[in-house]
C-alpha cells in the first residue's frame, strides 16, 4: 500500500562559507538560497519537528510564503537531501517534477529527450521504448517530438516533461509549482492525469502559491511557517478559514 | 571514517550500475560541443595532430631517437590527464541543476565525464596512430605492456576527478590556480622534453613529477618494447593514494556537496 510518513522531521545546515580568495561581496548571502526558515549566525533551520501522514489517494498541497520551506520539505521527500533529524518513510515508487527544464538536452529532439529523461529516472531501456508513443501522445508535440528540443515553447517543455514523468505511473508523485505551465486544455488534461494517478492509489504532494490550483487538486494542506507546520488538516477547511475576513 | 567510505563506494557502485545513464550523456556531450561544426567530433583528431604536429616541428633537434613518437604517445596521455583535471575542477558546480534536482549518484558525473574523456581521447589516439605510422613504428609484444599503463591511467582518473571535483566545490578558487598550473604541467611534464637532456629544475620534475609516471608507463613500452618496472610501482602507488584519497573526500562531502554548490 502507498504510504508516505514524516516524523518530527528537521534539516539543519550550515551556509557554505567557501573558502575563498576574493573579498566578501557584503551586498549577497554567503550561500543558500532556495531554502528558507531560521538562521543563527551561518546556520540554517530550514525545517523543524514536520510530522504528517500521507496515505493512497491523498493530493496534498503544500503552501506557504517564500523561504517557508516548500522545496526543502519536497527535496527532502525525495531524498536529495538527507534529514538532520526524524525520518522519512516511503512505501511507493516516488518521481519528482521541481525543474522541467532538469535533464532535457536543448539540441536533442524531444524523442531522444524521452529516452535521456527515461534513463536519468532509472527506467529500463526496453520501457522506454514501449511508453514511447504514449508519451508522444500525451505530450501533444506531433512532428515536434522530431524537432530540437531548444525549439519548443515553455508550454511544449512542460507538457512533454509532465508526460514523461507520469507516464510510468509512480505511485508518490512530488511536484513543485511548475503545473501551471501550459495551456488551458492542457492543465486539464493533467488535472485528469492526476486524478488518474491517485485513483491508481498514488499519492500527489504539489507545492505552489496559486491557492485556486491547490483547491481544485488537493484533500490535504500543509502550510509551513519559518519551517514548522502552521497548519496540517483537510484542505475545505484551510480554504474556509483563509476565506474568512 | 569507515562510514564515510564505505558511503562512497556505494555510491560508486550505483554509479557503476548505472552506465546506460552515463554512457548516453557522455556521447551526447561530445556530439553538443560539435553538432553546429561541419567536422563534427573530427576536430579532436585535428585538433591533436596540430597540437602534436607543433611540437614535433619545433622541439624536435635530432638528437633524441623516435622523437614524433615519443611527443605523440606522451601528449595522448597528457591531453587526457590535463582534460581530466581541468573538467574535473568545475563538474559539481556545473552539473548544479542535476544535483540539486535529483537523486543521481555523484559518480554518475565523475563517470560520465571519464566516458567523455575516453571517448575524445578515442579521437585523440587515432591521431597518435597516424604519427607512429607515418614515422614507421611498428607494433611489437613490448606494446603489450603499454595496455596495462593505458588501464591503469583509466584507473587513476576518476579517482583523481573525484578530488578535483569536491576540492573544486569547496574552494571555487582552485579552478583558477589549477588552470595555471595545468598551462605550466605541458612544460613541467616530459611531454614534448625528454629527461636524458633535462637539467635543474626540469630534472628535478622528471623524478617528483607524478604525472611523469602515467605517462612513462605508456610511452615507454611503445618507445622501446621494455617493462619500466620504476615506473609502473610509482603509477600504481600513486593510483592507490589518488583513490583512497578520493574515497575519504567523497564519503566526507557526499551529502554535503548540495548545500555547498
């Protein structure tokens, strides 16, 4: 069964005060950037004491200002970063969606791109040749898919990477604010292709500030505050409560 | 310590496990570099027989035996060290995005840039061959012997990247003094100057330059069908030291690495 479980998680590091040569530029940071939460002196609290409960057919969105600890806490889900403390526990094939553009050779054609994505998520060749009209097909590109991939717009990018990353129907499926990309009819061909994931019993964590998105997706929210949980329940409810005056 | 190592070995072996990954990277990096040139890849081979070309016509003053050889056999081995050093130097931090975005092993980069190195040496040595035929070298057993350096400078080099690269991570500088330091290793190195003529300083690089010994265990096999016994002891010293070295650095900085890019 798809499960996924946090316990009383924390990432704690330190900036990187790389050794250098050169004078220290006093207008920028000494590191980090992407992650946020408490700092004491050059040390980092992105996240702390973040516990949840995810099982098959939960869509959990995770909200939260900028520097709250979104992409640290999906980072971390995905095992790019290891925790400073507490545990992760994934039952369920997990594939990742935080850079569309991560991965694609701008002057390989988007069918070669397919089997480059499909090799760098540790598919099988022989799978990946198998998906490979699916992905086509889902991604809508038609003869593009021959083209170089530098040629395609931001909505193509987006399209044929959500095909390939859901085409091998991973069970928890981490996405970061990206899904907004693409046309109308295409966000609601992904909206049905998510439905069909969790109805698979997968299970969708998808950080973003577009609360409209999340309302549509999501069972469950997860706001982060400074990189502690404000808020961990059923999404009608936060959408309620933030609604009231 | 032992933690450490052993979380770099298994690393490497994902990485290993991997090679469909690494294999295709590699091969389309060498095709980027290339794809909008009308020679394509062909370049390296030009590219190597100017630069060997060059030193033949220029250094060559009659009095050292099978010359163009020696300068064809030690720059094959030279261009793919230095390559190694200087790529290696930059590799984390210009594979950020990769880091930062998925759960690759980091010898997934170390091993795709060796490929790419093999595969633009691969160019680099039908250059070499095309001098050792046109100046009558033949191939005899002693060559033989000249496989088992080329392994063990195959060996050598992902090791040596790996440091490169966490150094490279730690302390950007280094990317800047080893690019120096690399311009200075072609005259530093016996690559093109042989040590029987060597005096002073150049002397002195000839015995305590490392790198001399990886290229000497190729070269003189072809140059004169022997087994350097000195030769080989110090590259395979020299190969160990690189690797464990390696280890203890990937296994300190391997989860670090992503905070520090």
């Amino acid at each position: 069964m798809t499960s996924l479980r946090a316990h009383d998680l924390r990432l704690v590091y330190k900036l990187p005060r790389k050794l250098s040569l050169a004078l220290r530029d006093r207008r920028v940071a000494d590191g980090g950037s992407s992650v946020g939460g408490r700092t004491a002196g050059n040390t980092v609290v992105a996240l702390d004491g973040v516990s949840f409960d995810l099982e098959a057919g939960d869509r959990l969105g995770l909200v939260g200002t900028n520097g709250a600890g979104k992409t640290s806490l999906l980072k971390l889900l995905y095992g790019i970063f290891e925790p400073s403390g507490g545990r992760i526990e994934r039952s369920g094939r997990v594939d990742a969606l935080f850079n569309i553009q991560l991965g694609f050779r701008p002057e390989a054609t988007g069918r070669r791109n397919i089997v480059l994505r499909g090799l760098i998520n540790g598919w099988p060749r022989a799978e990946i040749d198998r998906r490979m009209d699916e992905i086509i097909a889902f991604s809508e590109l038609g003869d593009f898919i021959d083209a170089p991939f530098k040629s395609y717009s931001q909505g193509m990018a987006a399209r044929l990477a959500f095909a390939i990353a859901t085409s091998f129907e991973p069970e928890i499926l981490l996405m970061d604010e990206w899904i907004g990309a693409g046309d109308p009819a295409f966000q609601e061909r992904a909206r049905q292709r998510m439905e069909e994931l969790v109805a698979q019993a997968g299970i969708i964590v998808l950080a973003s500030h577009q609360h409209s998105l999340l309302k549509r997706t999501c069972n469950k929210i997860l706001e982060l505050e400074s990189g502690t949980i404000k808020y961990f329940g059923p999404s009608a409810a936060y959408f309620e409560a933030q609604s009231k005056p | 310590m032992i933690n450490a190592i052993s979380g770099a070995v298994a690393d490497i072996r994902k990485g290993l496990g991997m090679s469909g990954v690494w294999v295709a990277l590699a091969h389309e990096d060498v095709g980027d570099a290339h794809r909008r040139t009308l020679l394509g890849p062909a370049w390296l081979l030009i590219n190597y027989l100017l630069f060997a070309g060059t030193f033949v016509v220029i250094f060559d003053d009659g009095r050292t035996p099978g010359f163009p050889a020696y300068v064809a056999v030690g720059l094959l081995v030279w261009l793919f060290i230095s390559d190694g050093v200087s790529q290696g130097i930059v590799l984390f931090q210009r594979e950020q995005s990769f880091i930062q975005g998925t759960v690759l092993p980091l010898s997934i980069y170390i091993l795709r840039m060796t490929m790419q190195l093999v595969i633009r040496a691969g160019y680099a040595l039908a250059g070499c061959a095309m001098i050792l035929l046109f100046f009558h070298v033949m191939p005899s057993v002693g060559w033989l012997w000249s496989i088992l350096g080329v392994m063990i400078v195959l060996v050598m080099m992902p090791g040596l990247m790996i440091i490169c690269a966490v150094a490279g991570t730690v302390f950007p500088d280094l990317q800047f003094i080893v690019g120096n330091l690399i311009r200075l290793g072609v005259f530093l190195t016996p690559v093109f100057w042989v040590p029987a003529t060597a005096v002073g300083l150049h002397k002195i690089f000839y015995h305590w330059n490392p790198f001399t010994y990886f290229l000497e265990v190729v070269r003189i096999p072809i140059m004169y069908g022997i087994f350097p016994e000195r030769a080989f002891v110090i590259a395979i010293a020299a190969t160990a030291v690189t690797w464990l070295t390696a280890l203890m650095l990937l296994g300190i900085y391997r989860k670090k690495i992503v905070f520090l890019l």
